[in-house]
C-alpha cells in the first residue's frame, strides 16, 4: 500500500528584504519557484523596511494566486515561512511579517499547519539540494548576502549557531556598495562580477582582515573606494574586490577546520556565494587543503522560498 504522505506538496513562503518568494515542492524536487525582486532606486543602497512590506505585499498579491492555482489543494500537507533573518537574540525585521501573515491566513484557510524558520535555515536547507550527504551530519555553512557574512555551525538537526563572520560590514555590502559608485543598480553583484570577468586580473591589492574565525570588510571598501579616485580601472577594482573576499574566506575556513577535522564540510549559500568568480578563486586558494567545498545550486543562493518549503517538508515527513 503507498504512503499517502509521498504524494503530499509543501509551500514555502520567504518575504526578505530584496526579494518576494513562493515555491512548492514534493518528495520529488521542486514544483514551482516564484519570486519577484523589490524595486530599488538607481543610486540607492537599500529600502526602508516600511518600503518593503509594501512591495512585499503587493507582490505576494499577484504570487500567491499563480502558486495556489497550480497546485491540487487536496495535496496540500503544510507550509513553511521564514519569520526572522537569523536565530540570534532580537533578530527581526518587519518584512518578514508579510510572510507571516499570508502563511497562518493561507494555512488556516486550507486546515494545514504552519512552521516558522528563520531566513538564514532557508538559505542553508535549500542549498543542501544536490548535497544530501550533508544532512544529518555536522557541517560548516557560510551564509553570504547583502544582509549577512556569518559562519555557522551547522548540526545533525539543521540546528544553526553563529560562531563567526564579519564584524562590521557584509559581502554583500561591500559588493553593492562599490556597484553603486560605478553606477550600476542595486543589488550590483551580477554586473559587478562581469566587470571583473572582463578584467581577468585585480588592480590593487584590497586589505584582508581576518582573526579567527572573525572577519572584517570596512577597511577594503575604503581602499576600494580610494583606488577608483585615483582611477583604478572599474574593470580591476571590481576583480579586486571579488579576490579579497575570495582571500578573506579561505582564511576562515582554514581557520575553523584546524579545530575541528570532523566538520571539515564547508556549505556556501546565500546570493554572495551565486558567483562563479568567486567559487572559482576560493576552490584555487583551497585546493590541497583538508576542506571540502559546497556550493549551492546557482539559482538558489539568492532569496527563495524553496528552502522554507523543504524545511516544512521535512518537519512533515519527519526527515
């Protein structure tokens, strides 16, 4: 006799400060993957979190609607949201209540229970897809983003605990930020690695702070900014900048795997870790150590709801 909870889907919801999300997935993979990127004006760094719960709800609008007329409601086992960026004390963020909000409506309509993860679970559950040797096992994970450069320890229950990152500024910051000085639109990293993929090669050489498993990007930034001034190639500034955190991670990773050759998994996700420039030079500077490297599918590294949604998944089929 079959199971019927194998032919049972799972929606995922992600409400995160750049990107509205919803996906569906089954014991079988993926079903269907939305999202829709926040409008962010040219020049701009980033939205207000009140412009984002705008945003947000009017995409969800359109969204949710396209998701749930795809699906046979009668398959519907559960749903999984992301309700706050991370697991550290006070993390919060209005947007995310957005999400929220549709799924206990979207969860009491249909008589389906709802469970609430962080953003930074999401990351890491959906980018463990084509790496489930991982799971149930204790690993590194880097959750790279415009919002956050942690280093986590990851355990056999996908319980997460920050234990290092960047003290001050993230990659992404830092990416996005010498985007918009060369006037690219926000987020910069797509366009800011193409220009470094023209260059081939870095300009100056941007200072790499690491201690322990800690790290620090202000300092880069400002002689980053300093370079182009003095009229550093967009093109070599742009390598230089994709190199130097290149350079600062694979510090850190052989900082953590010196103290613990049992977890010397290393799981990158998040849109910073998208770049196939950056994988490249990180594999590069690795190659020979005991480490060993996973990177996330490209298509998600960047915000989605398809982690939330195999989060549920789990939790429902008791993986």
């Amino acid at each position: 006799m079959s199971d019927p909870n194998k032919n049972q889907i799972f929606i995922g919801i992600d409400t995160s400060c750049y990107t509205s999300s919803a996906a569906c997935v089954c014991i079988d993979g993926i079903l269907a993957d939305k999202r829709r990127l926040l409008s962010v004006k040219l020049g701009d760094r980033g939205l207000r979190q009140s412009d984002g719960v705008f945003q947000h709800t009017r995409n969800m609008i359109e969204l949710m609607p396209e998701l749930l007329n795809g699906i046979d409601a009668d398959r519907l086992g559960g749903i999984g949201v992301s309700i706050r960026p991370s697991g550290r004390e006070n993390s919060y963020m209005p947007v995310f209540l957005v999400g929220k909000l549709l799924a206990e409506t979207v969860g009491a309509s249909r008589g389906v229970p709802v469970f609430g993860f962080t953003h930074q679970q999401g990351h890491i559950r959906a980018a463990l897809m084509g790496h489930e040797e991982l799971i149930s096992k204790p690993f590194y994970a880097f959750h790279l983003s415009g919002g956050t450069s942690d280093l986590l320890a990851v355990d056999e229950a996908l319980n997460v605990e920050r234990i290092g990152g960047s003290s001050d500024i993230n990659a992404g910051q830092l990416v996005d930020r010498i985007g918009v000085k060369l006037g690219l639109s926000f987020p910069a990293g797509k366009q800011l690695e193409k220009l470094a993929i023209e260059a081939g090669e870095r300009g100056v050489l941007l200072p790499s702070s690491v201690n322990g498993l800690e790290f620090s990007f202000s300092g880069a930034e400002t002689k980053a900014a300093h370079a182009l001034e003095k009229g550093e190639s967009p093109e070599r500034t742009a390598f230089s900048v994709f190199d130097l955190i290149a350079r600062t991670l694979a510090k850190a990773v052989e900082n953590a795997a010196e103290h613990s050759k049992e977890r010397a998994s290393f799981l990158f996700a998040g849109g910073v870790a998208s770049s196939s420039l950056l994988r490249r030079l990180l594999s590069e500077r690795l190659r020979g150590s005991n480490a060993r490297l996973f990177f996330s599918r490209p298509e998600l590294s960047s915000d989605n709801a398809v982690g939330a949604a195999l989060l549920c998944m789990d939790n429902m089929l008791g993986k």
